[in-house]
C-alpha cells in the first residue's frame, strides 16, 4: 500500500470518527490531533514516492522522445531508400 492510500485510508478513518454522533468535541479535536500527528510522520516517505514517481516520469518522456528520434529517422532512411525506386 502506497503512503497516499494510507493517508487516504486514515483520512477516512478519522472522517468515520468524526462523524460519529457518540464522539464528544473534545474526542473530536484528540481525533483531528493525531491524524495530524500520523500525518505529519508518513509525509517523508510520501515526499520520497513523489519524488521516484517524478523520476520515472522523466525517464518515461526521455525514451519516448528517443523512441521518436528513431522513427523520425527510418522514416527518413526508408524516403531516400525508396526516392530511387521506379
């Protein structure tokens, strides 16, 4: 499970706790504090996935425009192979 559906996972948790007509305003604001807590504690490791998926996305758009290259060039190739074709 990635950090974002844990926090996704925790919000829900907290939202259920919240909601709950038996939870008191004081339980509420003990409830709000530790979400913030738990929070707080996974946003490193949710920075360091953002920061693998942005390098996966660069590396992503560096072969596509690799890949791009290539085609552009045996499409080019195959023009002058076939120019002198009859």
């Amino acid at each position: 499970m990635t950090t974002k559906n844990e926090i996704k996972k925790l919000l829900a948790e907290t939202e259920a706790k919240i909601r709950d007509p038996s939870t008191s305003g004081t339980e509420c604001n003990l409830v709000i504090l530790d979400f913030a807590d738990q929070v707080s504690l996974k946003l490193p490791k949710l920075f360091l996935e953002y920061e693998k998926l942005e390098k996966e996305l660069e590396s992503s758009r560096s072969y596509c425009r690799w890949l791009d290259k290539q085609y552009h060039a045996a499409h080019e190739n195959a023009r002058k192979t076939l120019k002198g074709v009859p």
